[in-house]
C-alpha cells in the first residue's frame, strides 16, 4: 500500500466536505522530525487565501472532516496552519507485517505503459566514452525500476554505427585487411584506428577522395563496402559489450537498433516533413525553422533534417526514431538518456516531431540529461596523457583495488568467495558512485570515496544488507519463517518502520523523474535507520523478551529484503556474507 496516496486522497476528501474548490492544493509532505508524526499536511494555508478565512480555523475544520479512522491517532496542529499526522502503530505494523511476507513488498504494480527507454548509445566509430558509462548505468537503472513497476519496457540502443566517419574508417580498414590482418586485431583499440584513419584522411594523397567514396557506396549499399562496415561494427559492438558484461547491466544484442536501422525510413521521414510544409527547401538543404526557439533577435532556430548534398544527420535518424517509436511501438514514454551538452537537440527534435504528428499529446518525450564525470583536478575525466579512459580498463582497476581492499579485512571467508565479493563490490562501487548523485550536476570520480564502508556507497550498503543476513542466521530463522506481530514501541523502531513503508515513494519519484539517486538516498538512510534501531533494540542479547525478539527479527528481515530489492534496481548485486 502506498501510505502517501491514501492519507492524501484522505485529506483531498475532507477538503471537498469542508467546501473547498475540487483543485484546491493539497500538498502533504514527509515529516522532517519525527516529533512531528510522519506526514505533514499543508493545504489549510492556501485554501484560507482562496476562501478569506483564517488559516488555523480551516485546519481545524480539516482536522474535524479528516476520516483517518485506524490510519492516525493523533492529527495536531502547528504553527499557522500546518497539520501533524501521528500514524497508528498498530496500523503500521499490520502494514509491515504483509510486507514482510511479500515478494514485491507490498508494492502494486502500476497500469502498465510502454516505455522506451534509450541508453547507453555509444558511437561505434570509437571506444565507449565515461559519457556513455553514466547513460548506461544510470538508463539501467530507471529501466528496471519502470519494470518492476509493471511498465512494458522497450529498450532501445541507439548505437551510432552511421554517418561520414566511416567512410575513413572503412577505407582504412580495406587497406588492413588487403594486407592480412584480420578485423579483430585491426580494431583491437578503436581509439587507436581511429587517429591512424585520421591521419592518412589528413595527409595521405588520394585518400581522402577515397574515404568519400566509400562514403557514396556505403549509403547506395555497395556490397562489398556493407561487408566492410558489418565487419568494422560488429567488433566494435562486441567491445560494448565486454563493458556491459564487466557492468552486469540488462542490455542484449536483441536491444540494438541503432541509427543505421532507420536508413530505409529516412527519406519517407523527409517526405513527409515536407508534405506538411514542416521542412522546407534553404540553401539546398531541407531546413525546419523552429519559431518557438527563435533568438533575441526573432530569427528562428534553423534545425537541418537534410543537408544540401542530399545527406541525412543525427537529427534526421531521430525524427524517424521517434515516428518509430511512438507509432509502431506505440510509446507512451520516450526516455533518453545522454549528456547535458545534447538538450537542445532533442528539445528542438520534439517540437519538429510534435508539428509533424509523429508524436500525439498523451505522449511524452524526455531527454534526461546528465552531468559530466570529472577528474580528481576537476577537469573533464581523462586518462594521464589525456586520452580517452576505457572503460573495460577502468572496471578492471575497480575490481583490483577492491581485491586489495578485501584482503585488508578480517573475515573467515575463503579465498575464492573473496574474489567473488572483491568483483561485485569494484563494479558496484563504480555504479553507485555514479547513481547517487543527482544526475544533471557534473561529479567527481574518487576511487577513495566510492570504495568507503562509510557513507553513501555500495559497499556501506552492501555491508548493512550482509549484517542484518547475519543477524538471521546467529538467530537461526530464515525470513520466510517469521510469523509473530511486530509492535512498534521504541522511537527508533517507529522511524525505522515508516521508512520501510515509504520505500514506494521514492521508487515512483525514479520512475518519473528518472532519477535513481532518490533510491539511493532512501537506501542510505534506511540503512543507516537500521543501524540506529538495531542499537537501541537489541536482538538477540540475553534478556530480550521473546515477543520483542521477533517482531525485530521481522523488522530487520523486511530491512534486508528492501535493500536487497532496491540496490536489484539500481543493478547492485547484494551477498550473504563479506
Ligand atoms: N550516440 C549518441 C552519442 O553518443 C547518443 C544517442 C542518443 N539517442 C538518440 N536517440 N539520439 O552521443
């Protein structure tokens, strides 16, 4: 059950009982204190300006036509006007209880909707950049929460594997195979076949004109130049993958479709941009010109679908993206994810799109942007001699210094679990460093900090989540076998329990803004809620009554399965031990 959406729809009652208009504000927060019982109510305020009435008698009179029978015991009034929610105890811990026993927690899923998400998305003419780690890590995340959530989930990854830069690639790549080599070893370091493919482009006599070729044959589907191109992508995506193997994250082959995949569709598109007189003929190039973007001066932003060659660009892939998307798979959302530096792309995309009706009102479009991964000098993320970080590299450091980090711990484990925890926790630190901050803020890479048993990280999580398994097991009950009544007396054991059940919140704050970090926190703090309960209402110490034993043993186990749930969302893994 979702405690916000029943006190609220609660209080938009009494709102209508006492004659207030149907859309008069009804905001109602958490508590900040838990003095304050767990839920704030703050709409007398307002609707004392709209009816001109003093803002106290007006939370009395919502205090009076409230029905929160068996919800709260005690609704009180503060300040000018704002209305405390003391929840029952017993009410709570019925709640707790079915949760507890409840695979999804007591969470329903949602009226499902098709959503598509678009991640990770990296170019294949280079070696994936941190950029393309962050929507990867962070699109997984906000996939897999939708899913559970009931959502029909579509993702999409929409790899640049087009465009003119191929043909130099292509064209040098000709050369490496004529001479013997084969793909794999040729295009072992993109990066690498990249700059060589530059240089000659720059310098080479005769073949520039020979990559621009390749360039026509490609489009006008030459075969020998699309064997080439096959060839070079799919190297090039099976070095994506190594990186989603090393991430544990959801994608599949069966999840690409990327820019080329809309090469057939590229010039309906056009059509009919131009059919609706939405693109229109500039300097032989086939221009859209967006008033609502206009300048200071009134001159309109010029969005080219087509260029004056006759070649398409990114936005035209996108326009037919979208008409995709939204018509044949018949998205109710569209969510993408991708650098902060690409807002206004898509925001001029969705305005074409919508004139153009590839796009209908009940249909969203969202660009989720996010902020840069920087280095320890606060610049952009690069390696010492400045070169793109690989990111296959990069997780692999992860791993070894968490190996280094388990082997300064006590523990009895054995030499091969530690190995297994050492790999989980390396990546997961990586993953959470990046999901817990907000992601439109640019944020510091710091091994240090990600790899800390203190804090907001992974392995402090991890770690609370092994804790509380222990506890299980010194106690000799498996979650599934706890039966008696929890009963929520100490202070702690009452902030710990409206935390549990607030878990639903911050998961749909994911599922519509996109923005994992919300669960991070919530994590966090239950978390640390735990730490402070199991402090002050010990366990499995001599003296604890019998009764208390387990009603805290199922508070600790609901503890357990929350987080373990959660962190699955945000593709943290989770271990019985470390
Ligand atoms: N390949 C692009 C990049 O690396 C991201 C693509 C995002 N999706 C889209 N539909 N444009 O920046």
């Amino acid at each position: 059950m979702n405690l916000h959406t029943v006190l609220l729809a609660r209080f938009k009652a009494a709102l209508v009982a006492i004659g207030a208009p149907e859309d008069a504000p009804a905001p109602l927060a958490k508590s900040t204190r838990p003095e304050f019982g767990e839920y704030q109510f703050n709409g007398a305020m307002a609707l004392a300006k709209m009816l001109k009435q003093k803002p106290r008698d007006i939370a009395e009179k919502i205090v009076a036509a409230v029905d929160l029978q068996g919800i709260a015991d005690k609704l009180e009034i503060a300040g000018p006007g704002f209305i405390n929610v003391h929840l029952n105890a017993a009410f709570m811990a019925k709640q707790l209880e079915s949760a507890q026993q409840d695979p999804r927690l007591g969470i329903e899923q949602e009226t499902a909707k098709t959503i598509v998400v678009d991640y990770s998305s990296p170019n294949l003419a280079k070696e994936m950049h941190v950029g393309h780690l962050r929507s990867t890590i962070i699109g997984d995340a906000v996939a897999k929460t939708l899913e559970f959530m009931g959502h029909n989930v579509i993702r999409q990854n929409h790899m640049g594997d087009w465009g003119t830069q191929f043909g130099m690639l292509l064209a040098h790549l000709n050369d490496k195979l004529a001479a013997d080599e084969v793909a794999e070893t040729a295009l072992a370091d993109l990066e690498d076949f990249y700059r060589e493919a530059k240089v000659r482009f720059d310098n080479e006599e005769g073949f520039a004109d020979r990559a621009r070729e390749y360039v026509v044959k490609l489009q006008s589907g030459d075969g020998k130049c699309l064997t080439l191109w096959q060839q070079f992508i799919d190297v090039s995506i099976t070095h994506s993958e190594e990186v989603y193997e090393k991430l544990n994250v959801s994608l599949t082959r069966d999840d690409i479709m990327g820019e080329s995949a809309y090469n057939a569709d590229l010039q309906n598109t056009l059509d009919e941009l131009k059919a609706k007189n939405i693109a229109v003929e500039d300097q032989g190039a086939q221009v859209v010109f967006i008033e609502e973007l206009a300048d200071k001066e009134g001159n309109p932003a010029v969005y080219i679908v087509q260029k004056s060659g006759g070649g398409f660009l990114y936005s035209s892939t996108d326009q037919a993206a979208i008409r995709y998307r939204c018509g044949k798979l018949g998205a109710d959302r569209t969510l993408i994810f991708t650098d902060a530096r690409q807002a206004l792309h898509f925001k001029q995309t969705e305005i074409v799109a919508r004139k153009a009706g590839f796009i209908n009102e009940q249909q969203t479009y969202e660009h989720c942007p996010f902020g840069m991964m920087l280095g320890q000098d606060g610049k952009p993320f690069k390696t010492r001699s400045g070169g793109t970080v690989k990111l296959a590299d990069l997780l692999d450091e992860a791993v070894e210094r968490a190996q280094t980090l388990m082997a300064k711990r006590e523990s009895d484990l054995s030499e091969q679990e530690r190995q297994e925890i050492a790999q989980k926790v390396g990546i997961s630190a990586v993953k959470y460093a990046d999901l817990s901050k907000n992601r439109t803020t640019d944020y510091i890479f710091n091994w240090d900090t990600m790899l800390s048993f203190e804090g907001n990280t992974a392995p402090y999580l991890q770690y609370a989540y092994t804790r509380v398994q222990s506890i299980l097991r010194n106690a000799g009950v498996t979650a599934q076998s706890l039966s008696g009544s929890i009963s929520l007396v100490a202070p702690q054991e009452r902030t710990l329990a409206i935390k549990l059940l607030q878990m639903i919140e911050s998961i749909n704050q994911v599922t519509s803004e996109a923005t994992p970090h919300v669960l991070c926190t919530y994590l966090y703090e239950l978390a640390s809620h735990f730490m402070s309960f199991y402090e002050a209402c010990p366990i499995l110490k001599e003296g604890v009554s019998e009764f208390d034993k387990q009603s805290r043993l199922r508070l600790a186990a609901l503890t357990a399965s929350t987080l373990k749930t959660g962190l699955e969302l945000l593709g943290i893994d989770t271990m019985e031990k470390m």
